[in-house]
C-alpha cells in the first residue's frame, strides 16, 4: 500500500507535507492517516493532480471544470478525534457533526487547542495564514440546512460507522445538499454495503487505492430522483411479560428496532422481582432505542422515569419509542460514564437503575466504561433501590458491583448474558 495519494515529486504532495509539518505535535494522534489521505485528496482535486476516484491523473485527460470541483464547504460527521476538523479548516470552511456527546466535546477541545498552532505563512499554499472557523452543529439536519444556504461546491466526509444502517441514514440526510459524499475508514471494514449505499443517491461511486490500511469510497454526481429511506426506522418488539411495543429508532442507535439478548433477560429479571417491590422511579443509563426503559416503566407502573444516552441517535430513537407507547419519560443527552456529566447535576435517586453497559469501544473488548456507569448508578440509587445489570458472562462483572454499589445476587444467567441485582450499600 501507498504512503499517499499523491505522487511523492508533485507541487500538491510539496502542500500536504508542507501543512503536516506545521502540526508536528498532531503527528502521534490516532486519525492521523485518514486525515491525511483527506488532504492529500482535497489537495490533489484542487490541483488537478487527482481524479474523483483519488487516482493520478498523469497521462489521463482531465476536464478543467472537473479539477475545480473541490469543496467551498466540507461537512465532517463523525471525526472523533478533531484531528481531520484541524487540518481540513486550513483548506476550506469545515463544519462538523458527531452522534456521541464525549466524541463531539473531544473532537471541539482539539479543534480549540490547535487554534493557532499552524499559523507559519502560507500553509499548503491554501487557505491563508490563518485557519478557518470550525463550526460544530447539534443535529445532522441542522448541517443540512446550513448546506442549502452555503455558497459554493459542499461535500460531505463520513468516518465509516460500525453499523450499515448509520451511514445509510446519514447519506439520505446529506444527499440532497452534498455534491460528493465521501466514506472513510479502514479497508478491511469498508464492505460492498457502502457502495449500494452511495449508489442510492449518487450515479458515480468510486473506490479510492488504498493508503496504508485505509480508503475512501466516493459517491458524486448527485442522482436527481434518489432511492433513499426514511428514518426513524419502525418495528414491533413481542415479549411475554408485557405483549407487543412499538420501537423506533435512528440509524446509530445501538440494536435499531431489535431487542437485543441481554435486555431481554434483563426484563424476565425484572418481572420476577416486581410483584414484591413497589417502584416510584426508573433510570435507565445508556437507554439505547428506548424499549427497556419503556417496558420497565409499563411494568411497574413507575411514576417518573429518565433516560440518559450518549448518542444523540439513541436519545431521539427513545423518545419516539416512547411517544409511540403512550409512555412519559424524560430522555437527556449525556455522557453517564463522566462523573462531572453537567446533564445530570441534580437528577435526584431513583427506586430502580437499569444498566446494560457497552464492552467494546470499535473492536476493542473496554471495560471501563462500565465501571464508570456502575458508579453513576451508585450515585443516583435510592436507599433501598436496586440497580439492574446485565453483561456478558465472561466480564464477571459481580465483584465489582459488591465494590461500587453494595451487595449483589444473581438473577439470572444463561450461555451469554448474566443478570445482577446489587442494592445500596
């Protein structure tokens, strides 16, 4: 695999360095080699010294009108580090967007600490001396929006998510104001599914070569009749205990319209306990589409019941879900693994905590996570509440609940999933 798109001897590769090296403290972050296949490609676009498909154009005839379409505005969605948000704002105006609260507050906090740092003249040869704003935007829409009102060519950069149905819903909502949408990420985990994605919207799709373990496909030429879903996705979940619920959800909410295995031997867990325990309030931590934390509610008759998630898909999925089954619930934005999470400040103690915590961060086994939410479910459970909590098996999760929250016993376990209720110590 290559060390770049462009070719080593080139004005453009000259820029691309040029603009790394004034960064030189970025160079050990991770990101940096999507970052720089990202501006190694604007460059090479810019200069006519890459074709659509990130290809060397030496040799090949290359329409001047097709060389000058690179981006006046870049929409980044899901540059979890800041990194591409950094180097790209010193090519053209850079808005961003972020499903996860911790990942959007890190990729502000890098963007703002680098403010300034690659201020040497002439940087890239590009966009001046000084970088441009970078604006970061709550909801996918609201950089839609911005789009329309943009002068000048937009395209649109998507860090590759984990699930399908993620990129799907981000292509439909980009599709209408992007001229290119481009998908960046691993080669290993950029499946076809990408492509019939883009092809939905765009009538070229291009794979980009690969640089080091990465690539780009690169959907353009807007279709004027697209074939694109709409979300929020709709399904039923059936479950003995309390019949049929709708669910709704958005496509990087955690399981879209499905339950997953271990909430649902998180809710036989709970339908045994609750004939001998009277139940005010539910918090759910980390609520996912919202179908836990509503079937917890229509169980127990709970008065008063909160949601908290870290994904802005999550938290909009469990409000739909909710409104769809007459439920009333609050659901917040926030990131319940920070102890100093401002979202939760005053959230008050409830009778009954529900945790099903994330163990992988990518691919990655993390258990960390779930330690910091067993400590905020320690922090918001009611004397005498208990806090529910389902994992894999293998993470033998117990002692650790013994330790943050107090005494514990098994409810349930199969092949998979283990089931925990730990009371207040």
């Amino acid at each position: 695999m290559s060390a770049s798109l462009l070719p080593s001897d080139s004005a453009a590769a000259h820029r691309s360095r040029e603009l790394l090296a004034a960064y030189p403290r970025l160079s050990d972050m991770p990101g940096l080699p999507q970052a720089r296949m990202l501006i190694d490609y604007v460059i090479g676009r810019r200069c006519g010294v890459l074709d659509v498909s990130g290809r060397d154009t030496e040799g090949t005839f290359v329409a001047a009108e097709l060389s000058a379409e690179v981006p006046e505005n870049l929409i980044l969605v899901d540059d979890g580090h800041g990194l591409q948000a950094t180097l790209l704002s010193r090519l053209t105006q850079v808005c961003t967007y972020n499903d996860r609260l911790d990942e959007a507050r890190a990729s502000a906090a890098a963007v703002e600490s680098s403010a300034g740092a690659g201020d040497s003249a002439g940087v890239a040869g590009e966009a001046g001396t000084e970088a441009a704003p970078v604006l970061a935007v709550s909801e996918l829409r609201e950089i839609a929006e911005l789009a329309e009102l943009a002068v000048g060519e937009t395209w649109a950069v998507v860090n590759a998510p984990k699930a399908l149905n993620a990129l799907t819903e981000t292509i439909a909502v980009l599709q209408p104001f992007a001229s290119t949408i481009i998908v960046i990420g691993r080669s290993d985990a950029m499946s076809r599914g990408v492509n019939k994605e883009l092809a939905r919207g765009f009538g070229r799709v291009d794979v980009s070569p690969g640089v080091g373990k990465h690539r780009m496909i690169i959907g353009s030429r807007p279709l004027s009749s697209p074939s694109l879903p709409e979300f929020p996705r709709r399904g039923v979940i059936s479950h003995g205990g309390v019949g049929e619920l709708e669910v709704r959800a958005h496509g990087a909410c955690f399981s879209g319209t499905k339950s997953d295995e271990g909430s649902e031997l998180l809710i036989d867990s709970l339908l045994g306990l609750l004939p001998g325990e009277a139940l005010e309030s539910v918090l759910d931590l980390g609520c996912g589409n919202g179908w836990l934390l509503t079937v917890a509610m229509r169980a127990s008759g709970a008065n008063t019941g909160f949601g908290v998630d870290v994904s802005k898909a999550a938290v909009t999925s469990a409000r739909a879900t909710a409104e769809a089954n007459g439920v009333d619930v609050d659901i917040i934005l926030g990131d319940a693994a920070d102890r100093e999470e401002p979202a939760l400040a005053g959230l008050g103690e409830f009778d009954l905590v529900l945790l099903n915590p994330p163990f992988h961060q990518g691919t990655t086994i993390e258990t960390e996570t779930a330690a910091a939410l067993m400590a905020t479910a320690a922090e918001h459970l009611a004397p005498g509440g208990q806090v529910l909590t389902v994992f894999n098996s293998h993470l033998r999760y117990r002692d650790r609940l013994e330790s943050t929250i107090g005494p514990s016993r098994e409810l349930a376990r199969n092949k998979k999933f283990t089931v925990i209720a730990s009371r207040r110590g």
